[in-house]
C-alpha cells in the first residue's frame, strides 16, 4: 500500500513538472504515444535536413549511441549476423524527479538506408518490437518510428504518455543533433 501511495505521489509530481516545464525547442517531432491496457504503441515521425545515408550512419551506430543519447550508459553490438545483429543496451529514462532504469538485448534486422526491424530478445521490458524506416523527403529523410511494448511496470495512462513522449522526443532530437553534427563535419572537411 505504501508503495502504491508513493508510485501515484511521484506521477502527481511528474505530471507537474511536465505543465511547467518550458516551451519545447523539438515541436517539429510529431510523437503520438497510445496505452491500450498494457500495450504502450508510440508513433513518431520527423524530418531530418539529411539523406538516408546519412541518417542510417546515426540510426545504426550502436557502439558509439551512449555518446550522443543521454538516456543511455551502454549500446554495443554483442552479434552480427549478415544484415541481422543483437544489441545490448542499458540506461535510464528520466523526466523531473521519477527515472526508470532499463536494460535490453534486441535483434536489429536492417535492410540499408530504408528500413531497421527490431525485436526485443531479453530485458526489463515484457514485449518490445519496432519498425524505423527511412523516406526521401526533398532532398531530406523523413523518419518514421513505431514501436509497440509491455513495460515491466505499470505505466499510469495520463501521466505515462507525458513522461513517454518527452523521452521518445528527447531521444530522436539528440540523434538529428548527432546526425546535423556529422553532416557538418563532413561539408566543412571537403575541399572547395
């Protein structure tokens, strides 16, 4: 009961810190988040001023991904397998006061510069499969997320689709970040 009455004390917080918090910088990422029982399904859809090439070297850089994603402490590659490879991944998603630690080995099938299949082999998650894939865009690539998961723990409908879409949108602006970073890098270190 004490835990319960602390579960729903720190969602009543978080849900507070997420109306005050200031204006996003990110409104262009486009994140719908579902809870349907104990599914959670999140959509995003994003355009990044890149090409598929470009974006993919990001989208599939899992040694270096700890370094770009703040919510993560760990990404390696524990296996490969043609275009097929396992993923560890470790981290905590945190938004104000509440954090939830995760951890997970996934199968990434990639099909290069359009499409990244994922499937959750083992992890503090009970269900997580999901699609990214890659569209030109007019000289862009717009990316295209979609997941759907049973957490461990029980997500609150409101308040978890908040803490949710402020993690998936945080994750997604700090890879076009990475990916703006690379591309720029790359343009100033051409010869003229």
């Amino acid at each position: 009961m004490k835990k319960t009455f602390f579960l729903l004390i720190m969602w009543s917080i978080l849900y507070m810190a997420a109306a005050l918090a200031d204006p996003r910088h990110d409104e262009d990422i486009e994140v719908k988040v579902q809870i349907a029982g104990e599914n959670v399904i999140v959509d995003l859809s994003l355009v990044v001023p890149a090409t598929r090439q470009e974006v993919w070297a990001v989208l599939t850089d899992f040694e270096h991904m700890a370094g770009f994603v703040s919510n993560l402490k760990e990404s390696k590659v524990i296996n490969i397998s043609g275009d097929t490879l396992n993923i560890f991944q470790r981290g905590s998603a945190k938004y104000g006061p509440i954090s939830f630690p995760f951890e997970s080995i996934r199968e990434m099938r990639l099909t290069p510069f359009d499409k990244i299949n994922s499937h959750m082999i083992s992890g503090n998650m009970r269900k997580m499969e999901g699609t990214t894939q890659l569209l030109d865009e007019g000289g862009q690539t717009r990316i295209i997320y979609h997941t759907d998961t049973i957490p461990g723990v029980w997500i609150p409908p409101v308040v978890g689709k908040i803490f949710i879409e402020h993690e998936t949108r945080e994750q997604f602006q700090e890879m076009r970040n990475e990916i703006t970073k690379r591309k720029q890098a790359s343009t100033s270190s051409k010869p003229t």
